[in-house]
C-alpha cells in the first residue's frame, strides 16, 4: 500500500489526454469564433472556462492557444502560398487572443514551442518558420533575446538551419544597439 508521502510527489499535471482534448476545445472554440465573428473576449473567457475545467497550467494554456491557432493556420487555404500573409490574416482576427496568453518571456518560450512542435507536423511551416518568428518580433510580440535562447536550446537541427539567418541578423543587431548605447 503506498505511503501518503508518495502520494503526494504525484505531479498535478493533467494527463496528455486531458491535454489533447482540452488542445482540441481549444480549437473549436477559435474556429467557431473565426467562422462566426465571435469577440476576443469571448474566446478568452472560454479558454479560461476550460483552462479550470481541465486544470490546465498556465504554461499549458499558452502551448495550447499558439498550437491551436497554428493548427488552424494550417488548414487555411492558401497558407502553402503565402504562409506569413495566412497567419497575419489570422493574427489580424485572433491578436487579442493571442496577445492575452504570450505577455513574457516564459509564454514567449511556450508559443516558441509549439511552433518548433508543429514543424513536426507541416514540412511548409517548417520551411517558413523564420518568417513566421520574424513577423511576430517586428509585431513587437517576441523579444530578440527570446527568440535567441530558444534558438540555442533547439535539437532539431532543420529547424536551427532554417532560423540561422535570422538568429545572426537578431544577434547583429542586438550587438550594433550595445555599441550605439555605449557611444551615448
């Protein structure tokens, strides 16, 4: 018979079911609001709404709202054609969505990753990935310094060459603002 103290290193995470269905709730509820114009507010209350109802982290939330939306992205016509003219469509409807859930560094390191795991899933996003990340930095919703440290933690290594261009030019960049502040 286990012991209470072993009991209690049982981690409250959901189990991945809950995840998935709650990911797949999570969809539904963008799609319908997509199809139906349905207010961001109201699509946030409802991810909150099953945020509790599966007891779902926050870390999990955010995941599960930038997965979703890719998800949807993906099924968008014409998203092989022009990728980052879909998901700006998208993020023109879903912005204060998307805006609620990635506000720091640690939800920037969740959407990151759910974007790394839907290259897995879409050889076309996985080819567009630096577009797609540089179109969310000059949006003012990734902070270079982010996108760096995620970078460095990458293992797949398509994905690192894919977002090598892009990581040197945000590394430049970073290092030209030091020595202009450095001048002042």
């Amino acid at each position: 018979e286990p012991s209470d103290v072993e009991n209690d290193s049982i981690p409250a995470s959901p189990v991945p079911e809950d995840e998935n269905i709650f990911l797949s709730e999570i969809k539904e509820s963008l799609e319908r609001g997509l199809s139906d114009h349905i207010d961001a507010e109201y699509l946030i209350l409802e991810i909150n709404s099953s945020r509790y109802a599966y007891n779902m982290a926050l870390e999990e939330v955010n995941y599960c709202v930038v997965k979703a939306i890719l998800q949807i992205m993906i099924q968008q016509k014409g998203f092989v054609t022009n990728t980052v003219g879909t998901f700006h469509r998208l993020l023109t409807y879903f912005g204060d969505v998307f805006r609620n859930y990635i506000r720091d560094r640690e939800s920037m390191m969740n959407c990151l990753k759910a974007f790394e795991d839907m290259c897995l899933a879409s050889e076309t996003l996985q080819t567009k990935i630096a577009q797609l990340v540089y179109y969310l930095y000059e949006e003012d919703m990734f902070e270079e310094e982010v996108i760096i440290e995620w970078y460095e933690r990458l293992e797949d290594e398509a994905i690192k060459r894919t977002l090598s261009k892009l990581v040197q030019w945000l590394q430049e960049s970073s290092e030209d603002d030091e020595e202009e502040d450095d001048m002042d």
